[in-house]
C-alpha cells in the first residue's frame, strides 16, 4: 500500500492534485482560526473551553471544526451550502421549473448550482445575523457571563461581524469548487470531512481526562473500530438488478445486445437521514435557550427529555426520525417510474419482468425492502455511541458518533476510489492491492 501511495506521488498530474488540495484544507483550517472583527478573542476562547464537550452544542461543534462556537471568519463553516443543497432537491420534486431544469443535463444543472449558491449566501446572512445576536446578548454560550463582543452596544460591530461571516461562506464555496474542479473527490465533502475530522483527536482525548480510566478510553477505541468496520461493510454492500439490453438496428449498424445492472445500495440515502434527524433535535433545545427564566414548563421539559441524548425518549425520537427521513430521501431521489421509463425507451428489461409499468413496481418492491435494513443501520449505528455513553454515565460527545463516523469512513472510501481508478487508468497496479 505504501508503494502505491509512492506511485500516486510520482505521477506529476495526479501530485498536482493531491498537493493542490492539501493547500486547500490548509487555507480552509487556517480561515478556521481566524477570529471576525469585533470579538473578544479571550473571552471566546475561555467560554469555549468550558462548553465544547457540552452535548448541546456537540453538532455545531462537530460541522463547523470547532469554527462557529470561537466565531472565527469560518464560522457557518460548510453548513449553509448543505442545507441550501438539501433544499434545492426537495424544491426539484415539487416545483415542475425546478423539475424540468434538472432533464435539460448539463446547462439545467448549472442553472441549478447557480440558484443553490443564492440560497446558500440567505440562509449565511440569516444564520451569521441570528450567530451575531446571540453573542451580542451573551446568550450564545450559555453560562457564560463574560462579554464575548469588544462593543456589544454597536450595530456596526454587528453589521461588520454578518458581512464577515457570509463572505467567508462564499469563500468555502469557492474553496470547495475548486477541489472539484482541480483536484480529486468532492470538494464540500471533503471540506466537511476536514471540520469533524479536526474536532475527532480533541474528542477523543476528551473521553480519557473527563473518565480518568485507560480502560474505559480502550473500550472506547475498540468500539470505534468495530464501528468503522461495520460502517465500511454496509457502505460497500449493494443489490444488483441485472438489466438486458435487447439489439436493434439503427441505419445499417447493430446496437444493444448489452448486459449491465441497477446498483441499489443498501445505504441509498447517505448520511442525510442523521443530519436532518440531529438537526430537527437540535431546534427545541435551541429554542429553549432564548428563555431567559428558564422556569417555563416546556423549557423544563426540554432540559430533561431532548437535550441530554441519554434519555429514552430522546433515542425513541432520534431512531424514528431517522427511519422517517431515510424512506422520505429514498422516495424523492430515486423514482421507479423514470428508470422503468428510461430502460423501455432504450430496449431495456429485467430478466423475467415485463417492460414499463411491471418494471416500475418490481423496482418499488426491492427498493423498500432494501431501504429498511438501511434504515435501521443507520439508526443503530446513531444510537450506539447514546447507549454506551449512557451506560457508562460519560459526555455525549462521542467521537465515534454515528454522524462523524459516516461521514469519515463515506469521504474517505470515496476519495480513495477515485484515486484507484486514476491510477488504474495509468497502468499502475492499484492503490489497495
């Protein structure tokens, strides 16, 4: 392996890329550190070290890489871009313009990319606007009584602190398009990659000085390798619908005769159930901060049931959730009809299903039977780090928690396929082999 790493290397365009992409994440990390005009660094940094393992604020720390809760110029981190993308996919399902722009190929999905990138630079002027209030009432961390902004009293300050923050979202995008475009992989996710795996060391040093107890710190790592081990396994597994195309004659020549298959993962919806799911938890406990008193019945609740992560309630609600958005993202990013309808269309069948409206239904059926053991997999693998952590009377910040575990081991296993076949199409033997 390590000669294949060797190999990657000594190929110049292959170099440039990983190198040009090494830049990138160093520019990014170091955007991350950054503090916006305006801030008590000191303060800030004091706060923060009293509540980055607080399981309330464990997601924000987790997809900003520590950024938001120091509110440093990267602050909204890779968020508002996914959330806008998010949107964008759900719009194209009931907005038929949306619909249409998505079949016209190249220059509709361009057209789409264009309209995520306004929604993107809203929704960071709503959030970093929302961020800047909350900090200029020293709500922001809560039990922090310290002033966290040198002139809270100044909407100058405020003003200068929103532009800041969206400028530096509209630079992770920009960021992010250029891994795309000049390097490997995915730029945004490996972006995000690089925020969970940059608070992943510090969390898991966390669980070692918050339990003093090498035994439980070793339970611990071992639980997070038969994690990884199940999450690979799972990322990889697929069904496989063999699909027959039959010959035709256009003009004088013969085409078709082909024999090729529908790959249905059994994780077809990603890590996207457990980010909607965490975030929908997340707005109670949001909410519940801008009670003041704190004596309200429903902020009481709250406290008690949907913050903590340890109660039964809490896992109930986060396992439904996730079962409920897996199905719901399934059903608007793949549909039966149009593949059933595409295949027709080219002379294609399943080996022992009719073509078009049985086709369609076949699909239904394996797709829903195929979607639970995903479901459930992904339900599992959120709750096992509430559960061990409960057992064990620790901090919810788990490191191996079920939305930084996907979203490492699902990066990862992608950025090294595309590596693998760069270097397969150079004649080299392969990156794992």
């Amino acid at each position: 392996m390590l000669g294949a790493f060797a190999n990657a290397f000594r190929t110049p365009d292959l170099r440039r890329k990983l190198l040009f992409v090494l830049l990138i994440i160093v520019i990014f990390r170091l955007g991350s550190q950054i503090p916006t005009p305006g801030v008590h660094v000191a303060n800030v940094q004091t706060c923060f070290r009293q509540l980055e393992n607080d399981g309330l604020y464990g997601l924000i720390n987790l997809f900003s890489g520590g950024a938001l809760l120091q509110l440093t110029i990267f602050a909204l981190g890779i968020m508002p871009y996914i959330t806008a993308s998010i949107i964008l996919q759900l719009l194209v399902v009931v907005i038929p313009r949306l619909e249409t722009l998505k079949k016209e190929g190249q220059a509709g999905q361009t057209k789409i990319t264009q309209y995520t990138r306004y929604l993107t630079l809203a929704l960071a002027i709503l959030q970093a606007t929302g961020i800047s209030a909350l900090a200029r009432n020293r709500t922001l961390l809560q039990g922090c009584d310290q002033p966290l902004l040198h002139n809270e009293d100044s909407l100058m300050t405020m003003l200068i602190m929103v532009i800041t923050m969206t400028a530096g979202t509209a630079v992770i995008m920009w960021l992010g398009e250029l891994i795309t475009d000049r390097g490997i992989g995915n730029g945004m996710s490996i972006l995000i990659f690089t925020q969970v795996v940059a608070t992943f060391p510090a969390s898991l040093w966390a669980v070692k000085t918050s339990q003093d107890s090498w035994w439980i710190f070793g339970t611990v790592i071992v639980i997070g390798l038969v994690l990884v081990a199940a999450v690979i396994f799972i990322e990889q597994a697929q069904r496989r619908i063999p699909v027959q195309y039959a010959r035709r004659m256009v003009g004088r020549r013969m085409f078709g005769g082909s024999s090729t298959y529908i790959p249905l993962k059994v994780n077809q919806a990603g890590i996207i159930p457990v980010i909607f799911a965490s975030s929908l938890l997340y707005l109670p406990a949001l909410a519940a901060q801008f009670d003041q008193s704190g004596t309200s019945p429903v902020t009481n609740f709250i406290a008690t049931y949907l913050v903590g992560g340890s109660h039964p309630l809490y896992m109930a609600i986060y396992f439904g959730l996730i079962i409920f958005f897996t199905y719901f993202y399934v059903s608007i990013t793949f549909n039966p009809a149009e593949v059933a309808d595409n295949m027709k269309k080219y002379g294609g069948f399943i080996p022992g299903i009719r073509a078009g409206k049985p086709t369609e239904e076949y699909l239904s059926y394996v797709l829903s039977r195929i979607t639970l053991p995903g479901a459930l997999y992904l339900g599992l693998i959120s709750l096992v780090p509430l559960i061990a952590f409960a057992l064990i009377n620790a901090n919810q910040n788990f490191p191996f928690g079920g939305t930084s575990i996907l979203i490492m081991v699902g990066v990862a296993l992608d950025t090294v396929k595309q590596i693998e076949s760069q270097l397969q199409q150079r004649n080299y033997e392969g990156f794992l082999r």
